[in-house]
C-alpha cells in the first residue's frame, strides 16, 4: 500500500486519521484467523462475549417396514457456551527519539513528523505478535489464571467428559523404533485409536503438538521411508501440516504447546474458534495524535475457544501428558 505525505502533490492529509483505515479490518483479520488453530478449526464470527453454540444430535431407532410402526429413537438439541475475551494492545511511538539514528534520514524534513520510517514494517510486525498472542491464549488461557475462556489444553484433558486418552502416553524419543512406545509415529497411533469408531470415520480429524515434538515426529517419517509418500515436497517445513499414513489425519504444530509433551486430536469441525470481526471498532489504526505529538498504534479484538461435546462421544483425545 503507498502512503502519500504531505510533500506528494499540493493536498493537506494531516486530517486523515490512521494510514491503515482502508486495510485495518483486513490486517486484523489476517492477524486473528492467520494464526495456526483457526486455520484447523471451525471460526465463527460476530461472538461478543458470550453465546451459545447450539448442538444437534440424533439416536435413530431403525424398524422393519410395515403398517403398524412404532415411534421411536430421539433428536436432541443441546448447547455449549463459548466465550470470547477482549483484548487491546496500544503503542505510542515517538518519532524524536529516531533523531539520533539513522532512520532520520528517512524522515521528512522539519521538527514535526506525521510519520515514521516502516510503518508497513511495524504493521506487518503487530500482525505476527497478535498471532502468536492468540496461538498461545487458545492453548494455554485459563479461567484460574485470569481469563475469562479455558482454552484448549483445559478443555482436552484427562478426565473430561467425551475426552478418550491414548494407551501408555509416552514423550517422543528420537530413537524409539516403530511399535515402541516413544516412537512418534506410533504415539499418534495410538491416539487415534482412543477415538471412538465414529470419530475415526471422520475426514477432518487434525493433530497438534508442539513444534519440538513435530520436528521429531517428521524425522521419524524419514527414518522410516515416509518422507516421499506422506510428505511429498521438501516444502514440508513451509506448509508445516503432514498426513499421517496411512490415515487421512492432519498433523500440524502449534507453538501453544511449545514446552509441553502433550498431543490432542480432534475434528477440526468441533472445534470452534470464535472472534467478532463485525464490529467498526475492530481493526487496526496506526494514526498521528497532535495532542502528544506521537504516532499512535492500536488494535481492538476478541476471541474465544471451546470444543463440541456430545455425550460421552470420544470425538477428542489426549495422550495424557502435560
């Protein structure tokens, strides 16, 4: 996008308030949906606080076919709330203090700047932090630690209605072979089989780990030939997602499980990852504030995370480790 100044033609922009108003909702947008879990999950827009995800479910009873029938099985509609926190991150940025470096000399001229040097740089940056931000919340966000959603790694745990745990979860070890426990591939095995049969039939089933565990997990691919058939390219590390063989389970890292050895599945359909993205105030503005003579930086976004669970339907599961 090319910003005009005030040296560009004869027409006065000290009025036009924040250069990214024509692509703030859309950086934002890239900033939010961007991150790693939205792209493998279900996003719903328009959440503001709190609002139901409404559920359908369905027992069928099927009977022979004859006149005298009988009414039978059930449907059932039930809810579970997801909550979207908000969330600001405001930057004051004062153009003086690059008078002594050499980004100066890419000012305009004059004691007054409405402008710095790489504005699209350091929106481009706020885009990258934002998702890292929100990566590692949908993970790692408690109601015990402050927030107002538990995210991911909560909500997939041991012990949680609906949440099947793989058999003896073991770390990732770089030199367990095939069968063994340890072995990656293997401990996703034996991930997807804590899955109850109708969530194996799924095609939408995604894996996540941290990214230590994922360059393990593709090392294991390679020793073991798959690096040609389920890898493919040597674009691997730039798509960062894998298949697993055989199987049509995604597998992709995240950096909100960095530091940890846990490793969930799930559909990526009853995953919900919920913002807001319909509301004027949510973009970003990068603007110029004559009151205190500074270039100003501001997001304003919500977001949110919550799985759907229905009964104790294994449709999640864990390996158990923290």
């Amino acid at each position: 996008m090319k910003i005009y100044s005030e040296q560009e033609f004869s027409y006065v922009v000290s009025s036009i308030t924040g250069y990214t108003d024509q692509v703030g909702g859309e950086l934002l947008a890239k900033a939010l949906i961007g991150a790693t879990t939205p792209k493998y999950s279900s996003v719903r827009l328009g959440i503001k606080g709190t609002q139901a995800l409404n559920l359908l479910d369905s027992n069928p009873t099927f009977q022979a076919g004859n006149c005298s029938l009988s009414t039978s099985g059930t449907t059932t509609f039930t809810q579970r709330n997801i909550t979207t926190c908000p969330e600001t991150l405001f930057e004051s940025l004062c153009y003086k203090q690059l008078y002594p470096t050499y980004q100066s000399m890419l000012m305009n001229a004059g004691q007054t700047s409405e402008t710095v040097p790489f504005e699209n740089q350091i929106a481009d940056l706020k885009v990258k932090q934002i998702q890292q931000r929100i990566e590692d919340q949908l993970w790692n966000a408690t109601t015990a630690g402050g927030s107002c959603f538990n995210g991911l790694s909560y909500l997939i745990t041991s012990g949680n209605t609906g949440i099947g745990v793989s058999v003896s979860g073991t770390a990732f070890n770089s030199t367990a072979a095939y069968g063994s426990n340890g072995n990656p591939i293997t401990e996703v095995d034996k991930l997807i089989n804590a899955l109850d049969d109708n969530a194996m039939s799924r095609d939408d089933l995604v894996v996540f780990m941290s990214y230590a565990n994922w360059r393990l997990y593709l090392q294991a691919l390679t020793r073991a030939n798959f690096f040609a058939n389920y890898i493919g390219t040597s674009d691997i590390t730039n798509n960062m997602e894998a298949v697993h063989p055989n199987t049509n389970v995604k597998v992709v890292p995240t950096l909100g499980l960095n530091g940890s050895n846990k490793i969930t599945i799930g559909p990526k359909e009853y995953t919900v990852v919920g913002f807001d993205l319909t509301s004027d105030h949510e973009k970003m503005d990068m603007w110029y504030s004559k009151d205190f003579d500074e270039i100003r930086f501001r997001a304003n976004y919500n977001y949110g995370v919550q799985i759907a669970q229905f009964g104790s339907t294994k449709y999640f599961a864990t390996n158990g480790l923290s």
